[in-house]
C-alpha cells in the first residue's frame, strides 16, 4: 500500500501561502488501496478533518496525528484509523535497508562512541560515496599525495 502522499491529509494548510496550486485531497484519497467503503468515509469526513487541523494549535505532523487517534478517534473514525496505520507502518523501503546495515558496519565496539555528527558524516559517506575523478584515480590520488614534503618514491 502506497501511504506515502497520505501524510499531507494530516499536514496544516497556510492560508497565507499563495506559492503552488491548492492541494487536491480528495485525489489523495482516491489514490489509496483501501476498499471502496474507507474510501467513502474518509470522503465524508474530510471537510470537517480539514477544517478542524487548520484550527489547531499545534503545528507538528506527529502532533497532529496523535490528536487524531487519542482526542478526535470518535469524531474522526476513518482518519483515526489511518493515522495508526501510518504511524505503524514498518519502514522497508531498500534505501533505509542500506542505511541500516551501513550504520552496522560503522559502529562497531571500537567506534561505538562516535559522535551524531560524525556518524553522520560516515554514513553519507559510506552510503553515497566520495566523488573521485573517473579517469587516472590513481595518478590524481599518488599527485595529491605527492604535495606533501618528503613524500616523493622516485
């Protein structure tokens, strides 16, 4: 299932933003793969949802969303619903796979002290890789070396 755009059903809209179209919530809903009965009732409820978050207090995503279950799960039955499964929903996406076994590799018993940043910074860098020059890598790295005094082999 594709929840992915369902996030913004739950975002507050900025009546004073005037960049970009209106959003279309209703083409949000359509796109789900629930049944046709969800469907409608997320419909039903979505006029007064909306109106109901743009008068909110609060302004974070996950705030929003726990309101929904904890304080409006009666008001709101259908949203309710699937704002818990949004926020239960596990993460497997590849990428994230990648992430993870790149952080195994990274924090190990002599580096399990490493700062966030510098984590990080190792992570990026073991998951995306530095950008080398493509043609003589090992020319440009032996010149870079060689700028360094008393580092000549000749």
């Amino acid at each position: 299932m594709n929840y992915l755009k369902c996030f913004k059903l739950f975002t507050k809209q900025t009546s004073t933003s005037t960049s970009g179209p209106a959003i279309n919530y209703n083409a949000y809903i359509e796109e789900l793969s629930i049944s046709a009965d969800n469907k409608s009732a997320l419909l039903l409820e979505l006029p007064v949802f909306r109106r109901w978050i743009d008068n909110m207090t609060v302004t974070s995503l996950q705030d929003v969303m726990m309101e929904v279950i904890t304080g409006a799960s009666e008001i709101f039955p259908a949203f309710s619903t699937l704002a818990v499964k949004l926020l239960v929903a596990p993460v497997g996406t590849a990428s994230v796979e990648r992430s993870f076994s790149n952080l195994n590799r990274i924090l190990t018993d002599k580096r399990s002290r490493l700062t966030p940043c510098h984590q990080d910074c190792l992570i990026r860098i073991s998951s995306e890789g530095q950008d080398f020059p493509d043609d003589n890598f090992w020319a440009t790295v032996y010149k870079e070396w060689c700028k360094q005094p008393r580092r000549f082999l000749d």
